[in-house]
C-alpha cells in the first residue's frame, strides 16, 4: 500500500542511461559523496499505470498513465519554495539519491506531486523517454536559440540526440560530433544539417554550443568553437575534472550554463511528444526483460539491437 500522499505505479517501461552504468561500475560520484550506497534499485526513467493511491492524493490519479519528476525535493526550503526542488539540499532522486527505490521492478512508489500524466498518443517507448527528453529540452532552452541559429551538440548519446531533435523542432541548424561509427551513424539518419567527427569538425563558430558527453576534453572545446556573445551549455558529466580557461569565457563575453535535471521542462517534453512535434522512439534499440538487466549494464546488446543508443526494459516480461 502507499504511504500517506503517494501513489503506486505499475511499470510498463524503464530506460537504462549512463548514470545507471556508472552505479553499476562503481563511479557514479553520489557513492563517493555520501549521497547514495548499495545496495540500490535503479531506474529513473519511466512510465506506468497508477493502481493504488495513498490517503491525501487525489483518487482520479487511480487508473491513470503517468511518469514523474525524479527530483523530489523537501517542500520547505528556499529553494523548493522558489520552484528549484531538483537543487534542494536534502532531496531524493528516484533510483539514484538518498536510497529513494528505482523503477526497475514491477512496482514503484512516488509522491502524488511529482507525477505527470501521459496522453494516449505518447506510448510507453515515448513514456519512458519524457525524463532524458526534459533533461535535453531545457539544454536547447537554456542555449536561447532562434530560429536559423547555428548549434553543435558535442555527444551523440540519447541526451545529445534528444538535444538535436528539439534543436531541430525549433528551426535550428543542427550539428551534432559524435565518437563511435555508430552513433555517428545513427545521427545522420534523423535529417540533422550536419554529423562529424572530432577530426572532421569544420572550423567555424556556432551561436550556441551544448555539451552532452562525458569526455572531459570537451568543455574546453566547446569555448574554443563557441561565437562571441553566445552560450555554451554544460548537461554531460565526465569522470574527471574538465578545466576550461575563463579568461576565453571572458574575453569572448560568452555565457555558460549548467543543467541538471528535466525538471521544469517535463510537460513541455510531454506536449512536444503527444502532439508529434518531436519523436523519440527511434532512439529505443532493444526492449529486454528485467533479468537481463544486469547483462545491459554491462555492455551487452541483444541480437538484432537498433542503432539507438538507449535500451529499455520491460518489467512485465
């Protein structure tokens, strides 16, 4: 039964991403930082149907398909009360922070506040994808695009990817440098203006810059490509410090911005994907069960996999 203001869902599909990896190997920052310990139950990305509802949420969540916030942020301090609950000092992260069980099960627990319903026209592929989507929607947000604006994104995972395609939706001229032959790949099937490699990048500037891998050297890079007076926008984490020079952020009166989390932006990525603006199912390679979860973490991709970079799973098989 759920506790008091809370509600259980039932899980219809998780997405594995690279903080899951990272658990799963050991380097995620948060088990250095006391923020998180095994054992943990990861997933944080995900749709379901609600089938119990706890005293004080609202009974018409019963029945209903949703996704949710992963943040959840106390509800008391400044900064939950001026709408930043995803930076709130003693939040939890679903599957991720303070011991808060992930999707990865047939069943999960969450606050009424922090679901999201989901129309009939997104699927449990787009449900899955609305939280990497959010994360991606406020890094093309954050970059303050127009239309026309030139933008490279430095990463063609499923964040990167995702960035692209709301880039895109926005009347960008998208780029995108990838580093596998596959990703690589992939990305040019989606209609982007152009896909490289670090060593074919034209030397040119771009009016916005968004970083979404987890190489440390491109940071740097980033500052070097950006236009004077444009922005630069931070959303990968490498597992290393990445030193930028500031004298260069200064000197070409640029703007860096950081982003965690899709919070704020989640019924935006709903909207985005109901309406068909944006499609990210092509992303999904593979749908597996929850058993083989472990052999994903590590590396393996079933028979038959798509291009995609994200994987799913399905706890009901």
């Amino acid at each position: 039964m759920p506790q008091p203001g809370q509600v259980v869902v039932d899980i219809e599909r998780v997405g594995l991403c690279g903080t899951d990896v990272e658990f799963f190997t050991g380097e995620m920052a948060y088990l250095h930082q006391g923020h998180a310990r095994y054992p943990i139950r990861l997933g944080h990305e995900w749709c379901g149907t609600v089938s119990a509802v706890g005293d004080g949420a609202d009974p018409a969540w019963l029945g209903r398909r949703t996704t949710a916030d992963t943040m959840l942020g106390c509800g008391r301090c400044d900064r939950c009360l001026s709408g930043r609950q995803h930076l709130c000092e003693d939040r939890f992260e679903i599957g991720i922070r303070r011991g808060w069980p992930g999707a990865l099960a047939e069943q999960l627990a969450v606050p009424v506040t922090a679901l999201h319903p989901l129309p009939d026209t997104v699927d449990a592929v787009s449900g899955a994808l609305v939280e990497p989507g959010a994360n991606a929607l406020r890094t093309v947000q954050a970059a303050a695009l127009s239309p026309g604006d030139r933008v490279l994104i430095l990463g063609g995972g499923a964040i990167g990817v995702l960035a692209a395609l709301f880039a895109l939706a926005h009347g960008a001229e998208v780029h995108l440098m990838g580093r596998s032959q596959r990703s690589m790949d992939f990305a040019r099937s989606l209609g982007l203006d152009g896909v490289w490699s670090i060593d074919e990048l034209p030397a040119k500037s771009y009016d916005a810059v968004i970083d979404a891998s987890n190489d440390e050297r491109l940071p740097a890079l980033a500052l070097d490509l950006i236009e004077p007076g444009k922005r630069i926008v931070y959303i990968g984490l490498s597992g290393t410090p990445s030193p930028i020079d500031t004298r260069a952020l200064v000197l070409k009166d640029a703007r860096a911005v950081g982003v965690l989390s899709g919070s704020g932006a989640l019924a935006q990525a709903i909207e985005l994907y109901a309406s068909g603006v944006v499609d990210p199912r092509p992303l999904v390679a593979a749908t597996v069960r929850l058993d083989e979860v472990g052999a994903v973490l590590g590396g393996w991709r079933p028979e038959g996999a798509g291009p995609g970079p994200k994987m799913h799973i399905d706890p009901r098989r």
